[in-house]
C-alpha cells in the first residue's frame, strides 16, 4: 500500500483544487489551487512535490488538468485575475509539463472554440508554445524513450496535429491567422526544433545515454509525404551536411533516423533532400548505404529518381548517379542502373510514346552514367553500349521531331566517343542549341564533385583543332623553309606580267522571256546560265501572266525535277518562290498536277513535301487581298532606266498640294487619315476544293516507294497540316461545310497515331474545323460526331504524353464549346423573335 500512496495524494490534491475552482468565489483560494497545480511541475530543489508525485501527474492528471482549465475558460475567476497572474498562472500550465499533452489539448481547444476573446487566449498561448522550444522539448522527450510508452494510436494523432497545425488554425482564423502558423514560417521552425533534438541525441550518445529516433523519424516522414520536404530540408540539409563532415556520431545519427523512416514515407523523404543537398559526397554521408539494406530506398534512388520521374534537375542526377559511384560496396547499382537507362533509351516505343521531356532526362542520366565509369567497368560492358547506341540512335533518327533527333545524335556521338571504337568517332552535323550543348557538357566531370578523367584518347574539341590548326601550318612553313634554303631559286621573278589593264569581265545577260529560261534550265549545263534563270523566273512569271499560263504546268515539272547540281546559293528558296508564283498565276492546271503528283510513283519525300509547301504557301498568297504595289523580284530588270518625270504623272502636283495642307491646318480632333481598304474578292475561295480534295483520294492506297499509313509518317503529318491549313483558310466559303466534313473524316482513322507528329497536325486539322465551318453546320452536318469527338478531346487533353498535343486539344474543346454556345444562343433568340 506504501507505494500508492503518491498516487492516492496525487489524485487527492487534483481533486481538491478542481472543486476550489469550481466553487470559491475568493481570489485566495484560486490562486492557491493554481500554485498547487504549478506545484507538480516544479522540478527544482524548492519543489513542494516528490519526483514520484511529479510522474503521477504527468502521466494520469495533466491532461485532466488542461482540459478543465479550458472547460473554465469564461470563469468569473479567470476575468478576476490579473494580466501578470494569468499569465504566470493559467498559461503556465499550458507552456510546462509534458509537451505532447498540452499541445493536443491545445489543438483540441482551437478545434472546438468560435471566434471570440478564449480563441485569442489559445491563440496567443500556441503562439508563446511554439516560440518558446516546446516543439523541440516535444521531440527530446521522445528521444530519451527507448520504448514507446504511449499507444500507437495516441501517437498517429500526434504526429497528425504537429503536421496539420497550419492548416488547423488557418481554417479557424482565416484572414486573422498568425504569422508563425503560416506553413513556410512553421515547417522552418519544425525543422530548426528537430536539428536540436539531433544535437541532444548526439551530445547523449557522446555521454553514454541511448536515445530513440523512431518519433522524429516518423515526424520527418510525415511532413515530407504532405509536400513540405521543401523548407524542412532547406534548413536541415546544410546543417546536416556541415555536421556529419567530421563527427562521425552524427553520421551515424543521420544513417539511424533515415532508417526509421516509415516505408510508406521513405520516397518524399529521400526525393526532398536529394533535391537540397549540394552533391554526391554530402548526400552519401547522410544517407551512408541506405539504398543496399533498404529495398525501398533502393528502388527510389536506383529505378524512380532516374527512369519513371523527370521533373528534376540535371544536378538531381548528378547526386544521385555520384552517389552511386563513390563507394565500392554501391558501384554494382550503378553498373546496374546504366544497363536499365541504355534499355529505355534505346526501346523504340519509348520514343514513340514518352513525352521528350522524359527522354531529355534520361538521355542526360545515360551520358552521366557513362561518364562515371572506369575503364574496367567499360570493357565489361563494351557490348551493351554498342548495342544500345545502334539500335537506340536508328530509333531517334527515325522521328519526324527534331529535338529527338538531335538528342539521339549527341548521345550516339558521345557514347562512340567514351568507347573509343577503333579511334573512329561518330560526327553529325546539327544546330547546336542549348539542349544540346548541354548534353555535351555532361561528358566533362565538375571538379569537386566527380573525379576527374583522363582525355580520351587525344579527343579534341573543334574549336581547339581551328585554334592550333593555323599555328601548326606556320610552324611548318617555317620549318619547311629553314630547311629547303633552295626554294626561292625556283622563283618567276624574272618573267614581267602580262599586261591585262584593257581586258573587259565577260557578264552573261539574264534571260528576257519565260521561255528561255524554261529552255535553259531544260537544256543547259551552263551554271551561270541555270542560276541567272533561276533568279528571274518568278518575277518574269508574275510580270507576264499570259506567257506563264502557257507553259505554267511544264514549267512546275521541269521546276519540280530540277537538283541543285551547281551549289546555288539560295536555290531551294527561288525554286520554291517560282512555283508558288506558277501555282498563283496558273491555279487550277498547276494544283491538279501537283496533287497528282503527290501520289505518284518515283518521287522521294523530300519532293512531295516540297508540294505540300508549295500549295501551302499558294492557298496563303490566294486568301490575301492583292497588293497593288507588287516590287518584281531580284534579278528582274525593269522596262526603263529612266526616271519618270513628274509632270507626266496629272496626279502628281494633287497629292503635292494635299500633303501641304494637311501639314499647315491645325485641327482640335483627328479622325482616320487613310480611307478605309477596299473590299477585294477573296481568290482561294472559289478553287479551294481543287487544292483540297484531291490530296484525300489516295492516302491508303501504298506503293513500292511511298506508304502513307505506314512507314512514311513524317509525310502524313505535314498532309495533315497542311489540309488544316487549307481548312482555316477556307473559312466563309461555300465549301467549307463539305471540307470540314472530309477532313474529320480523314483524320478520324488516324488520331491515336504512334507518332507525335502526326497527332499534332490531326488537333490541328480539328482545330481548323471548328474555327472554319459555320456554328450551325457543326450542328446539323457534325451532330453525330461531336460527341465522339469532344470525348477524345477530354482524353488527349488528360493523358498524351506530348504537350504540344495536350495543348491543342484543351484548345480545340474550347473552339468547340464556344461556336456550340453561339449557336445555342442564336437559336434561343430566333425562337424568342419567333
């Protein structure tokens, strides 16, 4: 019985002052039950109470003891008190005892109260617990149990509220909230308490106390699965890095607390530092081996950091995969991890169906991986990086976008020249942009973080080579010359020059007439002449317009056929403008031969693009008004040198005089000073179908050389570009309600192509339709189809895996719903007429 006696007196005295405050009226006896509840929470040598009778009520009374407080929290004797004394004595019992306790009856309080004068009060004793450490009293005291004492439900709740403390007070004080609740301002100081709770373990291992991180290890966890790895780790990682540099007790109280981390919260914990810390060394004396006892921490580093997230940074990868390389016990991951980045670079339908910015990411973690090999590490696997580079390079190269091309390029020029295949290098020629120069920079170590490697094999940049080029030929010249003293015997100085002062350069006229540069560039093998044609075709054809339409379609063949087998300078751009100008002048003959061509035998797809940039560029000029004031092209000569007196001209001297006057007259307001334009016929209009339908007869008929569906879909996306573009410029027209018919039905078959390209010019075709054909054609002619069509739109706005096409589509359900929305409306107000 002798050992119940603390508790009985414990529970005996608790009792007493909780009827005192219930039923005195003398401000005494208050402030004597609250001196002896203070009284079990003084742990000084003055203490009136026994450590025995101090463990009692912390552990069965002291939340009893807050939460009557609360419950008395518009008491008479409360409002009776002073500032001094309720803040000594009342919210004193908040900001002593067993922090956990008080922080959970504080949360409680804040839960339940509405906005009044006893909110503030918890309001400002929260605030006061928070600034004043109680936080880091909260996670020490958890520390120095080595077994938890609580219930694993009291201790989910708790870690809840620590978490959720920002979200809690704002959604009861709104506007109002403190500046300290405010999440950025919490989770910093939530991460400064846990940095000193880290220092006590250290200083208590150091002194011989074992300590537990299970609580902080799961506090971490928690705050870091509900998106604030961000400003924790922004002030631990430094510190954690500084710290574990020297002291190999905190590296060992990183590697413990990293290894209590729950599992379920082991992937936001390592993604949030991998992103804080500064490099490789300092994320592995944080984390020490983690990924090798660790199997989820294994597949975050090694598998999800590098191949199913990229959303990071290159420095990410830089970290992680130099990690990987700096212990041998962790080498065999990263040889690992290089065999699983050569995979997925090189898999064909990783190409065709992962968004580029993913292939970007994993492009440059291959080159990195690569770099970080030793050359031991490379012969072994010599074979795989071949294999990977052939077949990952046709797959690159075989897209229609650039960017993967140039990306497949880099990589294929950067492995070839880590391998040092027989000394022979590949080399491609590309722009080089900064994707690309970034690539490039990946294969050169950063000190301090990488170690550094040798040249490979006398690899030189081209700049170096342009650089020591120059000098090198000096060098030898003059070594050439000190050693062949002979040399100037052999010399021409006594031979007088001839005398060539009255010769006269011989210059070749340019071509007068259409026809003779038809003949010449038939004919001829004279390369001035072909170029002089060339450079004059395009305007001789628009000067002359009934000379032009007599041999417009022989003149667009033999233009069509025609290679560049004279390096003219410009030559893809005047062949180009000559047969625009043939289709302007000529429309209907040069349009049906164009399409016809397209699909015929014996072409290359370098010359059916050319049509479709033909007939693009004709269906623009066409759908513009015409300008009167035409400038003739290069190379055009005019029909007189002379210049026009101005006498001739009767409405010379009328303009003279109007601009003098509009320049003297002083006028208080100012309308438009030009007349409105012209009203002009549209000429694409009435011949848009020729452009149009004949390029959808016989898209799936294949052929030896050229198949639409099939292989050649770099020519089916610019097709399909290219009907949309007529689409959108056949808006107003009779026929646009029957083209947009056609055309949805054309793309219709095609629109979950592998190729982004093609999805692309297929969002881009729809687009032209909804912004072309009537808002009531979309009703009456599309009725059937639009809710197909909306329906795939919502899914390739959620789900493509390119972003141009996610784009597009959002775009296209906007054009949808607006003319849907305009067309409603104009049938309500017919109605209401009605």
């Amino acid at each position: 019985m002798d050992s119940l006696a603390p508790h009985t007196e414990v529970r005996v005295a608790v009792a007493q002052c909780f009827r005192t405050l219930s039923t005195s009226t003398e401000p005494e006896d208050i402030i004597s039950s609250l001196q002896t509840l203070h009284s079990f929470l003084d742990e000084g040598p003055e203490s009136r109470s026994t450590p025995d009778q101090r463990a009692e009520f912390s552990r069965a009374h002291f939340t009893r003891t807050l939460q009557f407080l609360l419950s008395n929290i518009q008491a008479d004797w409360l409002l009776g008190l002073s500032a001094a004394q309720r803040t000594d004595l009342w919210d004193g019992l908040f900001l002593r005892g067993p922090p956990e306790q008080a922080l959970l009856v504080l949360m409680e309080g804040i839960s339940e109260l509405k906005a009044s004068t006893s909110l503030d009060l918890l309001i400002s004793i929260t605030e006061r617990f928070l600034l004043s450490g109680r936080l880091a009293a909260l996670l020490w005291s958890s520390c120095l149990q080595t077994a938890p004492s609580d219930s694993p439900q009291l201790r989910e709740t708790l870690l809840a509220r620590i978490v959720a403390l920002p979200d809690l007070t704002a959604n009861r004080l709104h506007l109002k909230n403190k500046p300290c609740f405010c999440p950025q301002q919490y989770f910093t100081l939530l991460a400064s308490e846990m940095l000193t709770a880290l220092e006590r373990t250290c200083q208590a291992l150091k002194d011989g106390t074992d300590c537990s991180l299970i609580f902080v290890a799961q506090t971490l966890g928690k705050v870091c699965v509900q998106g604030h790895s961000g400003p924790v780790f922004a002030v631990m990682a430094p510190r954690l890095s500084v710290c574990t540099r020297s002291d190999m007790v905190w590296q060992r109280v990183c590697w413990k607390l990293l290894q209590n981390v729950p599992q379920r919260w082991m992937e936001s914990v390592l993604t949030g530092l991998v992103q804080a810390v500064r490099g490789p060394e300092a994320f592995g004396r944080i984390i020490g081996n983690l990924v090798l006892t660790n199997k989820k921490a294994q597949y975050v580093v090694t598998h999800k950091l590098l191949l199913l997230q990229y959303k990071y940074e290159t420095q990410v990868l830089r970290t992680v995969l130099g990690y990987l390389a700096a212990d041998r016990e962790r080498r065999p991951l990263l040889l690992q991890v290089l065999r699983a980045l050569s995979q997925a670079w090189a898999n064909p339908s990783a190409v065709k169906h992962t968004p580029l910015e993913q292939q970007l990411y994993v492009s440059k973690a291959l080159l990195l991986s690569v770099n970080l090999l030793r050359d031991a590490e490379l012969q072994e696997l010599r074979s795989e990086l071949l294999q990977c580079m052939l077949g990952g390079m046709q797959s690159h190269l075989d897209s229609s976008v650039v960017r993967i091309r140039h990306m497949g390029m880099v990589v294929g020029e950067c492995l070839s020249a880590r391998m040092d295949l027989n000394n022979t290098k590949l080399k491609f020629e590309y722009d080089q942009d900064e994707e690309t120069l970034e690539l490039l920079s990946l294969m050169t170590p950063i000190s301090g973080e990488e170690p550094e490697e040798e040249p490979e094999n006398g690899v030189t940049s081209p700049q170096e080579t342009s650089e020591t080029t120059p000098s090198t030929q000096n060098a030898s010249s003059q070594n050439k010359s000190k050693s062949d003293p002979g040399s100037d015997l052999d010399s021409d100085d006594e031979f007088s020059p001839y005398d060539m002062s009255a010769d006269q350069e011989m210059t070749k006229e340019s071509p007068r007439y259409l026809r003779d540069c038809l003949e010449t560039l038939i004919s001829s093998e004279d390369s001035v002449r072909v170029e002089l044609s060339l450079r004059v075709a395009e305007g001789l054809v628009r000067k002359n317009v009934f000379a032009a339409r007599e041999i417009s379609v022989q003149l667009t063949k033999v233009l069509l056929h025609t290679e560049d087998k004279y390096s003219i300078r410009g030559f893809l751009s005047l062949r180009q403008t000559t047969m625009v100008a043939l289709t302007v002048t000529d429309c209907i003959p040069v349009t049906q031969y164009l399409t016809t061509e397209f699909y015929s035998m014996n072409y290359g797809l370098r010359q059916r693009l050319d049509i479709l940039e033909v007939l693009a560029l004709a269906a623009q000029e066409l759908s513009k008004p015409i300008s009167e004031e035409r400038s003739p092209s290069v190379g055009v000569s005019s029909c007189t040198d002379l210049t026009p007196y101005p006498g001739d001209n009767p409405v010379h001297w009328r303009q003279v005089v109007e601009r003098r006057i509009q320049s003297k007259t002083k006028r208080l307001t100012k309308g438009a000073t030009q007349p409105p334009a012209k009203a002009t016929p549209n000429r694409y209009a009435p011949v848009a179908g020729h452009f149009f339908f004949p390029l959808l007869s016989n898209y799936d008929k294949p052929q030896v050389t050229f198949d639409l569906l099939g292989g050649d879909h770099l020519v089916l996306g610019r097709l399909i570009h290219t009907l949309g573009l007529f689409m959108h410029l056949a808006v107003n027209a009779p026929v646009a309600a029957q083209m947009g018919r056609a055309l949805l039905d054309f793309v219709w078959a095609v629109r979950y192509h592998v190729d982004q390209m093609v999805r692309r010019g297929v969002l881009f075709a729809v687009c032209s339709v909804f912004l072309s054909m009537p808002s009531q054609n979309l009703l009456v002619d599309l009725n059937e189809q639009l809710f197909e069509t909306r329906t795939w739109l919502a899914d390739v706005a959620e789900g493509d895996p390119d972003e141009d096409c996610r784009n597009l589509a959002i775009q296209s359900l906007v054009l949808l719903d607006k003319s849907l929305k305009k067309q409603l409306q104009d049938q309500q107000a017919l109605g209401m007429e009605t």
